[in-house]
C-alpha cells in the first residue's frame, strides 16, 4: 500500500523469519497480507534465489493473528508463485486453520515440489521436514520419477 499524506504507514503482515536454520527460508504472516507485502518481502527473496542459482526450502508460517488475503494478495501470490516455481525445492506451511492446511494441500498436489503442512505445535518437524537432505525427501506423486521431485530414483 501506498503510504497516504498524514496517517501512518502500516507495518508488513509478511515478514523474513531469521530464527531459521542455514540454507531455509520463509515468512510469517499476521494480520491482512496485501500485495505490497509480497512486492517487498517475498519477490526480493525470490528473485535473489534465482539470482543465485539457489533452490528455496520455505517455511510459510501463519501465525494465529493472521486474517487473511486481499484479493491483490492472492494475484500476487499466485503470479509470483507461477514465475518462481522451479526456485522452491521444499515448502512448509505451518498453520492452526485448517482452510489454510486444505488449501495448502490442494494447491500442492499441482506444484512440482513436496509441500506439506504442520501445526503450529509441530513447527520444529517442519524445519526439521525442510533440512532433511534431498534423498529422503517423499518424491511427489505428481511426477516421482522425474528429477525436478528429488527423488532417489533416476530420471525415466
């Protein structure tokens, strides 16, 4: 959002957690999460991977004063998950809804990376999902012999 002339600017409801391991990344969401708050936390983040050749193992954590998306939101979310797929090589949602972990659950059956979602309570397992080497990763089951799923398994 755009700061208007004598009210004041309103803080990101999306923010880079730093309380993670080497090698992960992720976000947390509060409040209302707007299309600025992925123009100015999450493409940056992104578009730095890809810079760098690097592969994301993300955790998407919703924290319980999270309200939801404005409809902006959910564009830029979708745009900017479309644009930047090939840079995810894990994804964790952690959330208490479970709006939030059956939606999580079925957009992850389309993407080409192992999602998987965990309770606030099981936090830790998802970091520790997320930190686990490559090989022992689930392959998805969209595509379990193709080399973009990490598999074990050689490509077909």
């Amino acid at each position: 959002m755009r700061p208007v002339a004598g009210l004041p600017r309103v803080p990101p409801m999306l923010e880079l957690l730093t309380d993670l391991p080497p090698g992960m990344d992720g976000v947390r969401a509060t409040g209302t999460v707007t299309r600025d708050d992925y123009t100015t936390v999450v493409r940056p983040l992104l578009e730095s991977a890809r810079a760098h050749g690097r592969r994301l193992r993300f955790l998407y954590d919703f924290a319980p004063e999270f309200r939801g998306f404005t409809p902006a939101a959910g564009l830029a979310d979708a745009r900017i998950g479309l644009t930047h797929l090939r840079e995810f090589e894990r994804c964790a949602v952690v959330t208490n809804s479970r709006l939030i972990r059956e939606s999580a659950r079925l957009i992850g059956a389309m993407l080409p990376c192992p999602v998987r979602t965990f309770s606030r309570a099981q936090r830790a397992q998802a970091v520790d999902w997320l930190r686990a080497p490559a090989r022992e990763t689930v392959p998805h089951h969209c595509c379990p012999r193709r080399a973009c799923c990490w598999s074990s398994r050689p490509a077909a």
